[in-house]
C-alpha cells in the first residue's frame, strides 16, 4: 500500500526533502465523497479533536514535501493543527490521512506505453524478462496478485505464480520510473481500523527493488 500502519510509525521526513518522482503531486482531499463514480470511504468533516481539516491540503509538491499531517500538537515544521488526528476504532488517536490524492503532473503512460517501456528499460540493463504484477481482482491492489513473466521478444505474458504478500523497500516509491494515466480507487484500513481512501495510478513501473 501506499500508506500503512508501520509507515505511520517511521519518523516522518523532514520538510522540503524529496520523498516521491519530481512528476509527483499529492494532496489530502479530506472532504471529497466520490471520485468517477467510485465511493471514498476515508472522507471525513472534522477530525478526533474537534478540527475541521481543509478541503484540500497539498502535502507533496514535484515530489518534494511540503506540509505534513498534524493534530493540535505543535511540531517544529507544522505549529497548528490541519484536521488529522483521527480516534480509532479502539479508542487510540493517531495523525493519519482520510484521503490522499496522488497526480502525475506529466509523462503519464497509457497501459500499452507503460508495457513497452518496462521491454525497453528490461532489456537496456541486460535482462533475460521482465514481470508484471496483476491484481486477481482487477482493480489494481487488493491481494492476492499474479506474477507474470514477459518476454522481451515478443511482449507475450506467463503466469509465474500468485504471490500473496508484497513487501517493498520504504525508498521503492522514489525508484518508480513510469506511471499509468489512468487512476483507481482504493480503500483500505490502516492501525487502529482507520480508513483511508487512496487516489493513485493504476500501474507503475518500479526499476529495482
């Protein structure tokens, strides 16, 4: 996922460090309750300590960060509050998103693009394929994935395996070389039985991991 419980629980980075590609924006759309038909089920209007977060909230900025999430508690880059502190489902608070909205600013690819540069970029370091991971479900992220095997040659897919679990390095997010145009919905739960709802790219192309 592009945001978990134990990302929550690294320190943050600090200001103005990058953290994603420079084509990368993300923001926090707090109040937003659907987005092309699809519902956001991390939306919501004031948070765990009576503060009303904005409608939008810029976090990352050419892959740069620029703002962080924050509750009343001052810290050295975010001095007030932004609306983030949400209660758990279990009683706790923590400083956690309702939804992030993650833009490609430019150079996004459609899905026969992305393909043929994952070939090109396989083949100029050598390599005998490359691989796909595929959600079983179709929508992008929900596990299980499939893993396939593609053919320099002649573009043509073979199912490796399923694979169940997907563990990535924390820096993973900075190697992406190539994004889809198009974007997907995806809600998920993070500590505590938060929801957050993700608006991301629905393919991407990771160069090492």
């Amino acid at each position: 996922n592009l945001y978990s419980s134990s990302m929550i629980s690294r320190a943050a980075p600090s200001l103005n460090q990058r953290v994603m590609p420079r084509n990368i924006n993300l923001t926090a759309r707090t109040h937003l309750k659907t987005y092309q038909g699809a519902e956001l089920t991390g939306n919501f209007e004031v948070d765990a300590e009576g503060i009303v977060p904005p409608g939008e909230l810029l976090i990352v900025k050419d892959g740069i960060l620029v703002n962080q999430l924050n509750g009343r508690t001052p810290t050295k880059d975010v001095p007030h509050s932004n609306g983030h502190m949400r209660g758990s489902l279990y009683g706790g608070k923590m400083i956690a998103p309702g939804i992030l909205d993650m833009e490609v600013t430019e150079g996004a690819l459609t899905k026969a693009e992305l393909k043929q540069k994952l070939i090109q970029l396989a083949k100029e370091d050598n390599l005998e394929y490359a691989y796909i991971l595929r959600s079983m479900s179709g929508n992008g992220i929900p596990l299980p994935l499939l893993l396939y095997r593609v053919d320099l040659d002649n573009g043509n897919e073979s199912l490796v395996r399923i694979i169940s679990t997907v563990d990535l390095p924390e820096n993973s997010l900075r190697e992406v070389s190539d994004y889809s145009s198009d974007r997907l919905v995806h809600n998920t739960q993070i500590g505590g039985g938060l929801t957050v709802s993700l608006i991301i790219p629905d393919a991407f192309i990771v160069e090492d991991v």
